[in-house]
C-alpha cells in the first residue's frame, strides 16, 4: 500500500532564509508525486509534481523539491523565504500500481516570521 | 479556465435533511473525486469517478451519495449526516486517472470546498 510521511508538524523560518518542508513516500511501483499548499478555509493549490526525468522539479511561487530516489524523499524547498509562503502544505503521492488514488501526507504548517 | 467550482461555500444542515454539494469543471477532466478534510487534517479520499462512472469508494457511509450527471458535474448527495460529518468537503478533477502516455503524470485540481456543519 502506499503511504507518504511528513514528519514535523510545523516549521519556522525566518523571512529570506532557506526553507525546507520534508517528505518520504512508500509505494509499490514508481512513485507520482506532488506537493500542495492551502491558505485557511481555502481548498489545495497544486505547486509541482515529480513525474521522471530531472531529480530537480521547479514549481509555482519560486518553490522547488528534489526527488531522491534512494531515501524515497521529496523535500520541498525555497531559497528564500516570504512572509506570505505562511500556509499548510501537504505532499502526495499516486502509486504507479494503483491508478486513482492520490494519497496525501499529514501536513507541515509553514511559519514565516517578519 | 482551470478551474473547479464548488457550490454552496458554507452549509449548515439538520440531522434529517436532505442537501446536495455540487462541483463544477470545464477544463475537460474525465476524473473526479470527493475528499473529507476535518480541521488539521489531510484531506481523505472519498470517491473517484472516471468517465462518468464510479471507481473508487473507500468505504464511506451510505449516508453520504455520489453522482456524476456528465463529465463537467459532480454531486454529493447527503442524508441524515451525524455531526462529526461536519468537514470541509473538496471536489477536485484531474486529466485522467492515466495520462496519455499510459503512465498516472496528472496532478488533481481542487476547489474550494464546501465547509459543511451538521447541528
């Protein structure tokens, strides 16, 4: 079955700084994987997906993730932080054996301070 | 137009009515799922439909009835709902549940949700 891990609950950084937001995935086939962010009371906006090729995906509003596909992660990162990247942001994956489902993480709120 | 509508934005709704949750897309998706999100939570599967025809239902309550009239609608029927029914429901439709080289590359468009309380 298939499975993705996000392991801290909140992380905080500092406007401009670096920001990283981990997760691991388990599947039985090739992994499709995405990362989603919701504001409050909002539904999920799609930020970028890993399919094949490059290990390094870009996606929306300057954020990136790196597939690495020997520690079955899909950390998500950002070289520098705004204020306004404040959300939850949840990953996904759809296990290339199991068509339909897409399978999202726990969740890592994102703090952003001034 | 990349977008999935969702009607009403906020409901509220006794224990023995009777309400619909609709969703909308015109961006040609033939997938469409129903997700429950509680507060803090990851959104959790509901139901899939693939051209028009139900794929997936992970075990959801009877209480709880989809329907897709067409390729650009899908419904959530309710009856008699208990209060921890009470959620955010999304809707969200992808290009296909496989994409057009055969392998599943096609990333789910949500909508905003319908945030549902059952007194």
């Amino acid at each position: 079955a298939q499975s993705v891990a996000q392991p801290e609950d909140q992380v905080n950084v500092a406007e401009g700084n670096p920001l990283t937001v981990k997760c691991t995935y388990s599947v039985s086939g090739n992994p499709y994987l995405f990362w989603y962010v919701q504001y409050p009371n909002r539904g999920l906006q799609f930020l970028l997906k890993y399919i094949t090729g490059d290990n390094l995906v870009k996606g929306s509003y300057g954020f990136e993730a790196e597939f690495n596909k020997s520690q079955t992660s899909f950390h998500l990162k950002k070289p520098s932080a705004l204020v306004s990247d404040s959300a939850l942001y949840f990953c996904a994956v759809r296990d290339g054996s199991s068509a339909s489902k897409i399978i999202f993480g726990s969740g890592t709120r994102l703090s952003i301070r001034p | 137009d990349t977008e999935v509508t969702q009607t009403p934005k906020h409901l509220v709704m006794g224990m023995t009515n009777k309400k619909s949750l609709k969703c909308e897309q015109h961006m040609g998706h033939r997938a469409m799922y129903w997700y429950k999100q509680k507060a803090k939570k990851p959104p959790e599967l509901m139901f899939v439909y693939s051209y028009e025809k139900l794929s997936i239902n992970e075990s959801v309550p009877s209480r709880f009835s989809p329907e897709c009239p067409n390729s650009s609608l899908l419904n959530l029927h309710l009856h008699a709902l208990q209060p921890e029914d009470s959620a955010l429901y999304l809707c969200a439709s992808s290009q296909d549940l496989f994409g057009r080289d055969g392998a599943m590359n096609t990333e789910a468009f949500f909508g905003q949700g319908t945030r549902l309380t059952v007194v």
